[in-house]
C-alpha cells in the first residue's frame, strides 16, 4: 500500500486557507503514525498562494518521512470553478516547475510534477494502455467519508 496525504502547502496558513482551520497540524501528528505503517506521498496542488512554497513543500515532505513529493497543477473544475483566483498565473506555474527541477536534482526525493512536459521524458512517462482512463486503471483513491 502507498497512500497519498494532499496538502495545499508547506505552512499551516496556506493549507487551512483551502482545508479548514487545523487541519495542517492535525495532518502533521498523524504523519509520525502513518509513516510507521506504510509508505506515503505528500501531494500538493499548485494554486496561485502556494507556488512560492514548492521548495518548503518538498522540504516538508523530507522532514515528515514522505517516500515522495508530487506536484500536480490545479484544473478548473469542481471547487476551482467557483474559485478562479486559485488559479496560478502560467508563469508562476512555469517558474515552479523550473524550481521543482533543480530541487529534484540535488535531492533523493522525487517531486516533479509527473504531468509537466518536463517529466515527459521516454524514461519517466508510462502509458497505460487499454479501456478507460489511466488514471482511474492506475489509481486507487478513499475520500475522507471512506
């Protein structure tokens, strides 16, 4: 099993601005147990208040024991629909996958967004091939309410 926590940033102000008050410090205390079970990733969706933390996001995720660190971009659909100003600027979005690319680097942990044209490369992609989406025949996902 390789489960995967989403926060919206690397600060207790940025992720509870989207995920309600407290929820990065409860996240945090429930790390420590969950990295004694199984292996994680921390996820984090690039929005225009969190572009700025890439850096401390994968820092964070080293710090808490994550296996992983993923970035991925905010899509206007669901709650982004009705919150438009989520949405990072191109060149923010740009400017922190760049960022991402150096940390990635020097670093041992993984944390390029995979859907970046950058980490489209022959060794990093894989196709899923086959009915359906790829992702929904790739990925399992349990919401809060199970």
């Amino acid at each position: 099993v390789w489960l995967n926590v989403s926060l919206e940033g690397a600060q207790a102000g940025t992720n509870d601005a989207v995920r309600g008050a407290g929820v990065f410090d409860r996240v945090m205390e429930k790390l420590a147990l969950l990295g004694q079970h199984a292996r994680f990733t921390l996820a984090f969706t690039l929005t225009r208040d969190n572009v700025a933390e890439v850096e401390a996001c994968v820092e964070l995720a080293r710090r808490v024991g994550a296996h992983t660190a993923v970035f991925r971009p905010l899509y206007p659909v669901g709650t982004a629909t009705r919150h438009p100003e989520l949405m990072p600027t191109f060149d923010g979005y740009v400017d922190a996958l760049a960022r991402l690319e150096r940390v990635e680097a020097n670093s041992d942990l993984f944390a390029l967004d995979p859907f970046s044209p950058s980490a489209r490369e022959e060794l990093r992609g894989v196709v899923t091939e086959g009915p359906g989406c790829g992702a929904a025949n790739t990925v399992a996902s349990v919401s809060v309410q199970g």
